[in-house]
C-alpha cells in the first residue's frame, strides 16, 4: 500500500484530498455569492421578452379571461355580463416559484337575477361604491377586480381566475411578501367587451 500524496510548502506538509476539499469550499461560496446577480442578468432580456409576448397575446388572453369566468364562476357569485379591462399592466415575479405573472385591473359586471343567497349585499339596495356611472344600467351590479395571468414555457395563459376588491396595485400590496414588481404601464381604461 503506498502512502497518500503530500505536498510540503514549508508550513508542514499537506495531502492532495485537503486542498482539493479547500479549493471546492471555495469555489461553492463564490459561485453562491454570485449566483443571484447572474440569475438576475439572465432574467433580465426574459422579461422583456414576456411583456412583449404579453402585449402581443393580450386581446386573445382578455377573450379567454371573459370566456372563462362567465362559464366557471367561482361558488357564490352571480354570473358575468361583461368585464373592462384597464390598459395597465403590472408585471410580476412569485419569490419563491419564479414564475411571471400579468395583473390587469377589471370591473366585472354581474348579473342581479343571478344572485346566490349567500351574497353578503343586496341587488335592490347595493352599495353606492360598486356602480360605475358610465357603464352601470339599473339592476346591474360592477365588482373591481385584478384578472391574473400567467407566462408558461413560452406563453401566457389564464385561468380565468379574480382577485375581487382589489386593483393590481392593491394586489400587489397585499402580497408583498409572495411579489416582486417586475414594471407597470400606464392605467387607462379600455371599452366594455
């Protein structure tokens, strides 16, 4: 059996195993110390990728958004009527999963002779706050809402999912913690569809 390889530099001698062990640690903690930055320089053009292909995708995005929530409407509310989507458009990150998403400001108009009897507001009284003067008609009921869309491999698609009561940038807010603002556009409010 032959003894192990050593390498003497006037300090003691030292085996071959320790300092490859050494150079590794090494390695590991600057590659983990510039880890982030690198990442963050990848993503960068992926972004802009993603709000381009967003904008590009957006009119058959909002036309399956609208499909979907008139059809799979979530337990205890009425049925859609039409949505308005704003021109704005927040981009973000989930923190932990990476994944993009597009948050886009809506008022989903709602049917009041579709109303479940758990509603927590009545149809022939409701809240001043809910209307909107320029698209509400009598006996119609406005809701606010953010529509959620989400980049896959290499497109957006949606759920057809709301986060009601709060705007984008309320959305936002509330899970500050989950979200990393990615950019916005400016808010402007397109027809009803």
């Amino acid at each position: 059996m032959s003894a192990p390889f050593r390498i003497g530099w006037g300090l003691g001698v030292v085996d071959l195993p320790s300092i490859l062990a050494a150079v590794g640690i090494v390695l590991l903690a600057v590659s983990f110390l510039a880890w982030r930055p690198i990442r963050m320089a990848m993503r960068r053009p992926r972004i802009h990728e993603a709000r381009q292909s967003f904008r590009w995708q957006r009119e058959r995005l909002e036309a399956k958004f609208i499909q979907l929530g008139q059809r799979d409407r979530q337990p205890g509310m009425p049925r859609w009527i039409a949505c308005e989507f704003d021109d704005e458009v927040a981009f973000v990150r989930n923190r932990h999963t990476g994944e993009l998403s597009a948050f886009v400001g809506v008022s989903v108009i709602l049917d009041p002779h579709d109303p479940p009897a758990d509603l927590p507001f009545s149809f022939e009284s409701p809240d001043a706050e809910l209307f909107d003067s320029a698209a509400a008609r009598p006996g119609r009921l406005i809701r606010e809402a953010t529509a959620v869309f989400r980049l896959g491999r290499d497109h957006w698609d949606t759920d057809g999912r709301a986060i009601f009561n709060l705007t984008p940038s309320e959305t936002i807010r509330f899970y500050h913690h989950d979200l990393e603002v990615l950019g916005e556009n400016p808010a402007h409010r397109s027809g009803l569809v």
